[in-house]
C-alpha cells in the first residue's frame, strides 16, 4: 500500500532565480510537495531572475496540480516572473488565480 497523503498544505519559498540553470532542482524540491501533499502554496516574491524554462515549470506545475484535483497556489509573483510574463506575451492568470 502506499503511503497515506497528508491533508496539510505545504508552503514552499523559491528564494533564487527561476531559470534553466537550476530548473531541475526546484522540480525535484516541488515534485516531493506534489507526491506529500494535497495542497501546495508556493511564494514567487524572492525570486531574482525567470526566464522561459521558469514559466514552463510553473505553468506545468499548477495543470499537474489541477488535473490531480489537488489545490495550488502560486504567490506573490516577483517582478523578474512579471517581466518573464510579459516578455511571452502571457498573463498573469496563467499561473496565479489572479489577473
């Protein structure tokens, strides 16, 4: 049998560049939270530099997440994923619930 999934959220900080360099990483840390939890929060404001790889990561993350039915929350978006945003022509809404 597997493991019972917690019911408690689990609030991850990316408090580094979100960029093709280090794109597997925060994966892997993200990936562990999706497999323990129901609900994941993650905290976007400390991150310093996002680039396309970033966004894909993030995008991918919340359709995971909502195609599982679990919950997910993507906050406070730094500047940098802003600017990532728009450098794609993209909405904010893509990846946070707000617009």
């Amino acid at each position: 049998m597997g493991r019972k999934k917690q019911i408690n959220k689990n609030n991850i900080e990316i408090d580094t560049s979100l960029s093709i360099f280090n794109a597997a990483s925060i994966h892997e840390k993200i990936k562990e939270a999706y497999e323990q939890y129901d609900s994941i929060e993650i905290d976007l404001k400390d991150i310093t530099d996002c680039d396309t790889a970033g966004i894909q990561l993030l995008y991918s993350l919340k359709k995971s997440c909502l195609d599982a039915g679990k919950e997910i929350s993507l906050i406070n978006p730094s500047d940098a994923v802003i600017s990532a945003l728009e450098r794609m022509s993209m909405s904010l809404n893509l990846i946070t619930d707000k617009g």
